[in-house]
C-alpha cells in the first residue's frame, strides 16, 4: 500500500440547495448553499483517499480550479515518498514559486490545498498507523519557531488518558447575534430561560462588527451570560480581538474565533497576544492535519481551549478525528472543550458521524470518514447533476441563478 | 459617460515569460512568469476601463476564473450607480453571501476583486474628475474604524503642497538577501562599494526567515547599512515584524513591508503594533484605489511613509497614481519616501511610465494606465498565444510544462 503511486486525481464541484430552506445562514452569509470541493485520489494500487474543503456555494468552481493547477504536484508521488517527510510535501504545495504569490497560505489556493491534504491523510489512515514522531515530521514549523519548536511540540504530545466523564445530553447551545440588537435582546432572553440558568449559552456575531461595536453589543447582552462571543469582528484582526478580549474580562465572557482564521501563523499571534480563549479549528480552512496539528500543539503550550467549528457539510465527519487527537494526545480534558454539531447532511457520507448522548463516538472505519455516497456526488454535482438541473431550470437559466 | 451601463467584463490570462531568463526571481519565487488577469469592462457607450492584477505565472488560471465568478456583480451597473456609493459597491464585491467565504478579502478572490475594481477607477478617471469627499466615500470602514474613523479620514487630505526637492540620479539600490549568508555578505560587501557611502541600500528576504533567524541574519548583515529589510518573515505574521522592528532598533535599521499584506485590517494592526517603519502598498494585491485609500490614510495617520512595491506587470504604472496622491494629498513630502521601479515590460502599454532623472513623471493621459496593447495580449496570452504555443510545443507539452 506504502509504494502506491498516485495517476489521478479527480476533483467535484457538489452543492447542496441549502439556501431554498434558509439552512445556515448568519449575519454574513444571508444565503449559503452548502457544498464542497469533493477530491478523490487515486494510485496504482487498490488504494484511494478521499478529501473534501467546505463552500458556500459560488466561488466553489474557483476551489476547484485551483485543485486542478496544484495536482500535477501530486500525481506521480507514492504515499511513501509524500509521509516519509510529509512536512517537506506540505511545503512544495504551500511554496510553489508561481502558485505561492496567489496566497500564500490562504484563500482559494490554500482551501485547494486542504481538500489535496485531506484525501492524503485519508489515504494514508487506510494504508498504516501512526506514531507520535512521524506526526511532529508532518508540520512545517516556519514562521512559528518563535511560539513553538519541534522539540516542544514533541513534549505535548501526553500519554493516552482515560476519558473522565460524560454528559447526559446536549448541555451547550449557540444563538447568531449582530443583525439587530433589540432582537438579539429577545432571542437571547428567551434562550437563556428555555435552557436554564444551568446550561451553557454561546454567542456568535460572525464578523459583523468593529472593534468598539463589539464590546458595546456584547455589554449589552452579557446579563445572558455567554460563555463566549465568537467571531466578534474581522477573522484577520488579531489586536482587535485582543482588545475586545481584555474588555471582556470584568464580564466573564470569553472570545472565540478561528474557523476563518487562514493560518498557524494568524493562529500562533492570537495566542501570543491573548486574543482568543477558545481556539476553533477548522477541518478545511487551514492546510489538513499538518497545519491543524500546530494549532492544536500551540493551543496546548499557551493553555488555550480548542472547541472545533463544524457543521457545514463534512466538516463534523472530518473535525471529529482532530479533536480526537487533541483530548487523547493533548490536552486529556473535557473541562472548557467541545465540538460543534450541526445534525444535517450526514446522510451524503460513507461513515457519518455517530453521536450518542450528545457525545461524538471515535470513528470505527479506517480514513478520515469523508468519503461520500457516489449517488450524492452524481445528483448534486454543479450545474450538471440531477439536483441543479432542476432548480436551475426552474430558475430560468444558470445567469439569472447566478446573479 | 456617467450613466454608462457596462455590458460586458472581459478578462485573459496574459504571461510573459520571463522565468526562461530569471528575471524577478528570489529567495521564494524562484522562477517566475511575470503575467497579469488583464481585465476591460465594455460600457454600452464610448466608455472602457482597463484593469489588471499582477500575477507570477501558474495559478493565474484560478484568478481569471474568480474574476468571471465576481462580473455578474458588475455587468448591468452604471457608472454613476457604482460611483456614488462606492464604499458600498466595494463592499458588495467582497462580501457576497456565498463567494466571502472562500477569502474574506484575502488571496484569489481578493486579487480578482482588484483587477475589477482597477479597471472602473480607470474608467471613472477616463469619465470624470474627483474632489476629495467623493475618495473618502470609496473606503469600507468597516474593521478600521478604531484606527482611523471617516471624520479623521477627512482632516488627513491635505491640500497641494509645491514639491520641494529632486534628485539628480538614482540613489537607492536594493539587494536581495536570505538564501545564503556568506553570499549575502559579499554581494551587500560588494554593492556598498559601488555605490559609496552616501547612496541608500536596501535589502529584500522575500520572507525567507523564522523571527529569530531574521534578527541574527540582519544583525550580521548590519554593517553594510541598510536603510531597511523588506519582508523578513511570514506577511501575516504582525507580531512577529514588531519583535523584528524592536531588535534592529539599536542598528539603525528599519523593517518594510507589504507586497503580500492581503487587506486593510493586516495593514491597519502593522501600524498599531509599529512592526513597520516602511508602507509597501500594491496596487493589485489590495481591492484597488478604495482599500489602498484607506491603507494611505492611515499610514499619514500614524506618520508612517510609504514606499510602494512596483515591478512585475503593470505595477508601476498603477501605483504611480497611488504615491502621486500621497505626495499631493497627505504627505507633502519625500523625505523617507520612494517608490520602486524596474525597467521591465513597459512597452506593453499603451501609456507607460515615464521615468526622468531617476523619477516618474506625472502621468498625462486619462485613466490608470494599465490599457494593454492588443497585441501583447494576443502574443502573451496562456496558452493559445503566440508565444507560449512555440515556448508549449518546445516543451513537449503543456502538462510537461507546468509540472
């Protein structure tokens, strides 16, 4: 399996019709169609990977083209040759001296570069096991020696410890906020009294305001008490979270933030500046495993909560293996954790998520449980599956749908 | 001209290659195509607009497709309609529902968003002159308004100061640096010789570095005197470039930075960290005029200067208007400031910079210069040009080519 060579690599445009059921959508994205840039890898041997990055939507058509320009880096390679130095593969996609100038390390080119990176870590998981070291050689520390060296992050990863505890239903519940602020009073209040003073209430602004709007809203509605308010202001706006942050402390609310955060870099800066005090990766957004496994080792080595972002489409089935790794390898704690779950469109996936009394269950099929049903990828293909060909139609004509 | 609809958004893949006689190439970007998604918006009167983004080669492909992904956005608006709130047209461009979320104002989409936008400012100044209310009008606050609000905005547009000085003949020389230290020395050894004690060096790592790599590097590198070090490490790293800044303090030796710094917000916290002591603006990297507005008022705001990036494609040409309005509008000064330029592709348009005694002169033809000739475009476009079918068939193939 180890010296299977990649010949193809074959890359899909998939949307789900979400925004006809309004499914979703937040303070910035009024109308997403939840869809994915679906990649499978194939070798020689009878071995695939199967990889995907998270959409809205459109735009989905430019992912996957950038799919297609970063393949012929991979066709060719053996799995052996691309683990061997995993973090050396990493760098040739990320660092390519023509690709690299349309990012570097973020946007379309390095969504494109998680869906390749997924489908590899998913081959790989169903070629062999995996031992501490050989995960340290998949991360490319530059750029974050100064927050963490190699040597370091290999003294994170603990010992496997037994789970503790566990809980008997869902116990943490998020409401959208930022819209309008005489709402969120209303929709806040009426949560916190359906839930109960003893259950755990988050808030989530999606990037909806500057940083002095942002603390005023979230004094106005700290009688709630929100363990969190995430995604307060700009993704890229480190000093600005920082600031709300610190503002934050006499009210006990906390910042969340990270599912568009595009880096470990963006990542490693708001640990050093206190910005965050809840780390939320994301499956998709950053470069696969390689650079989730730094996020996750920096979270550690600063003490900083990692509760995933999913939902979406694959990101649960994806996220899950991570977080996984974090609590078993890293941080051995439920206290302040958790994943979001969105139960919806699971139903596409070879190996959905399983939950049980609100808990994610350890995935049992070999991968990274994000192979979807080929009848799915057919039927929801844009624009030609099925699915499309109908709303579009319906719509007129695909111009008019687009506008 | 003002009540133009445009009609049409046509854009090319457009490469010159220059990779064959390694001009542009660094530590990073080893062997680049200088090209460009060359952007023309037809109106359905006597009115075009011109504009480009600045690319290196492969990956321009996944530009062109974002930019045709964004027209719908634009084809069917007036002139008028876009010029009048234009603040909100940019906003429109970089936040819609599906497509923000595949940047947000980062990387591909963001580059798309800025050739589109190139090409109306090019149309609007081929329209109509501009008063400096209706420049204020085109930024989107949003993120920045705790570094700088739209009243401040306004007190910074100064009015026409008579320039004061000219130079006589270049002066200013820069090296690249990073990849080999002995080397770095000889060559730094070298220049410094050449061009004496009293011209200006500066050195370029093309974000070759580790924070502390970058502090250990220069300080060898410090007796050469270099007035500054341009990217030293990761663009997105804020944090990092203020550490830097601090420690070469004692040296004399300032940090710039910039050409890959993606949006407003990243510039905005570089300023409020004082991790530069030099503003490298692009013209294409950023959405256009609006957010370099935004970029220039605030680097007036916290008296930093600004040394625009220049070179590649077309770069020169646009960012001459950008250091224009900054000498005239807010700085009113050199002292500090210069703007790079290479003599390079020039001849490829139809209103080329015009460089005398070692500075740009004023450009006199309406627009912003980037119209392209038609048959550079037609010569240098990927891959059915004329050039790249001999460079393709050359070399085999174009999948050879491109791996």
């Amino acid at each position: 399996m180890f010296k299977s060579k990649i010949v193809k690599l074959v890359v899909n445009d998939v949307r789900f019709p979400t925004s006809l059921e309004q499914h979703g959508s937040d303070a910035m994205h009024s109308d997403p169609d939840y869809s994915v840039a679906y990649v499978v890898v194939e070798t020689d041997a009878d071995l695939k990977g199967y990889g995907l990055t998270f959409t809205v939507g459109r735009g989905t058509e430019i992912v996957v083209c950038a799919v297609e320009a970063l393949s012929s880096l991979v066709i060719g390679k053996t799995l052996e040759e691309i683990v061997t130095d995993f973090s050396a593969f990493y760098r040739l996609l990320t660092s390519d001296g023509q690709m690299r100038w349309i990012g570097p390390e973020k946007g379309v080119i390095h969504l494109a570069t998680a869906a390749i990176l997924n489908a590899i870590w998913d081959m790989w998981a169903r070629a062999e096991s995996k031992d501490p070291r050989k995960l340290i050689r998949c991360i490319d520390f530059r750029y974050i020696t100064d927050a963490l060296t190699e040597q370091e992050a290999l003294g994170e990863v603990l010992v496997f410890k037994k789970r503790g505890s566990t809980f008997l239903g869902w116990t943490r519940f998020k409401v959208k906020v930022g819209a309008d602020l005489q709402d969120d009073i209303r929709r806040c209040s009426l949560i916190r009294k359906m839930i109960g003073p003893e259950n755990t209430l988050m808030i989530d602004a999606n990037q909806r305001w500057n940083v002095g709007e942002a603390v005023s809203w979230i004094t106005t509605l700290a009688e709630f008490r929100p363990l969190w308010i995430e995604e307060p202001t700009s993704p890229d706006d480190i000093l600005g979270h920082a600031a709300i942050s610190k503002a934050l402390v006499p009210l006990g609310i906390g910042v969340a933030t990270g599912e568009q955060c595009h880096n470990r870099v963006m990542f490693k800066q708001f640990l050093q500046a206190s910005a965050l005090q809840f780390v939320q990766i994301d499956s998709c957004r950053v470069g696969s495993v390689n650079e989730n496994l730094a996020i996750l080792l920096m979270a550690a080595k600063f003490k900083v909560p990692v509760c995933p972002h999913a939902g979406g489409v694959g990101l649960c089935e994806l996220v899950q293996h991570l977080i996984l790794f974090d609590y078993i390898s890293l941080s051995a704690s439920l206290n302040n954790r958790m994943c979001e779950y969105v139960d919806h469109l699971h139903e596409h996936f070879r190996s959905p998520t399983v939950i049980k009394n609100a808990h994610y269950m350890p995935p049992t099929d070999p991968g990274f449980s994000c192979e979807m049903l080929d009848e799915s990828v057919q039927k929801y293909g844009f624009p030609h599956g099925d699915v499309w060909r109908s709303i579009l139609k319906q719509k007129g004509s695909q111009d008019n749908f687009s506008e």
